[in-house]
C-alpha cells in the first residue's frame, strides 16, 4: 500500500503551496497518475481526506486523473497506447510494443504522480 507514502508527499506539496500564497482554504486539487504507478485513486482520495484533517485542506476536492501509458517502439516506430495481460497491483508488468512484440520501447506516459493545479482561497 504505497498509496500512504505518496498521498503524505502530495499533502505536504499542497500544504506547503497554500503556506506560500497565504490560503486560508484549499477547495480543489488535480492531479495526474500514471497507471504504470499501480496507485488507487480511490485509496488516495480516502487517505486525503484522512490526513486533511484540520487543515487548510480539509474538505477540499481531489480530482484524479489517470494517465494511460504510451509507449514509442524503436524497432517499428508504433507510437501509442499498451495492452495489459495482468493487474498491475503485485506484478511488475513486462512492456512489449504491441504491434511486433519488441520489449525495446521507450515509456511515453504512464509513470506520472504530480500536482497539476491547486484552488485556493
């Protein structure tokens, strides 16, 4: 369960931005999770409003967005979107490029975990 160490490091981020633009409230947050990350976004929301409590950003909105992977394939040049055998949760997964079944491709999107936009007030 991953989900407590980067929920805490996302909090942290959000927090220390409202400090330094004087919020007194933050109402909504974006962010971006690749689903190479294997997080949950419904884990995260729940740990959000968990450690919230008594905060600036308690009550606030948390908008997660998840990023599909995309790959760029060196040997026949397929630039696009992977397909998945097994759940991502206990399995690192093995990425082929779908089309010759290359395992020498470059991760276009997929790994993201950041903070896109925070509302503050």
């Amino acid at each position: 369960m991953h989900e407590i160490s980067i929920a805490g490091a996302i909090m942290d981020s959000v927090l220390d931005a409202a400090k330094k633009n004087n919020a007194k409230k933050v109402s909504e947050v974006f962010i971006e999770i690749g689903e190479l990350t294997a997080l949950n976004p419904e884990q995260l929301k729940f740990i959000f409003k968990t450690i919230s409590a008594g905060t600036p950003a308690e009550g606030a909105r948390y908008d997660i967005r998840v990023i599909t992977p995309l790959i760029s394939c060196e040997k026949c040049s397929y630039n696009g979107p992977i397909e998945f055998f097994e759940k991502l949760h206990f399995l690192l997964p093995v990425i082929k490029c779908p089309r010759c079944g290359e395992s020498d491709v470059d991760i276009i999107a997929g790994r993201e975990c950041c903070v896109k936009k925070i509302k503050i007030s």
